[in-house]
C-alpha cells in the first residue's frame, strides 16, 4: 500500500477544496454531488445522525444558509493507495468559541471521489491541545 502518492493526494485535495467552497456558499448541487449517492453513505452531523445519501440530500435542502463561513485552522489529507483517503479538518466559525471537527472518508467511484462517510463534531477552546 503506498500512502500520499503526491498525484492522489492533489485530487483529494482539489475534491475537499470544492467541498469547502461549496459548503460555505451553500452550493446544494455540488455537495449533493461530493456525496456518494448510495443508502450506505452516513454523515453524523453537530446535531442529527443522517443514513444514507437522501437523508443527507434531504438535510442540506432543509438547512438555513446563514452562518456558514468558517475558518479552516488545520487541515489533513491522508491517502491510501490510488482510491482511498481520509480528510480531517479543525475550523471556527465567527463568533464561536467552540472548535469544529470535520472528518470525511473519500472513495474514488466511477464517477469521481466521493465522500462515503463525514462526521462533524464541536468542542470547548479549552479542551484543544
């Protein structure tokens, strides 16, 4: 298994880099897309546990775009061999003394990368080491 083949890693990199761009413009379409379209997919949310792409679908339609930008502190992209990889991002919203959490498991499908799994999550400043 090789890790971080530089070629994988700048896909993946461009993938998560749309997925954030669209996630803080609220741009439905493509983060419908970046989500693998299968009753397997899962994203456990801040706040609600979503199974399968139209749950998720269904969430972000619902989902107020206010509030949406956010700050980026650290990123890792990790990935393994040619069509699997992991994403983990630290952000903070304006305003939030919490810390955000975002963790994604991308898999390269016929179509494109595709996240197949995603879990965000909020902690205390405080807590962050």
């Amino acid at each position: 298994m090789q890790i971080n083949l530089p070629e994988v890693v700048a896909e993946v990199t461009l993938n998560v880099a749309r997925y954030e761009a669209a996630l803080v413009t609220n741009d439905v379409v493509v983060l419908d897309e970046l989500f693998w379209q299968s009753p397997h997919t899962l994203r456990y949310g801040a706040s609600e546990n979503l199974y399968g792409y139209d749950a998720i679908k269904a969430f972000r339609a619902g989902r107020s775009p206010a509030n949406l930008q956010r700050l980026v502190r650290h990123a890792a992209i990790t990935t393994f061999g040619q069509d699997f990889a992991t994403a983990n991002i630290e952000f903070q919203r304006a305003g939030e003394a919490r810390v955000g959490r975002q963790s994604q498991t991308w898999v390269r499908m016929p179509q494109g990368w595709r996240v197949v799994a995603a879990h965000i999550s909020l902690m205390e400043e405080s807590r962050r080491l």
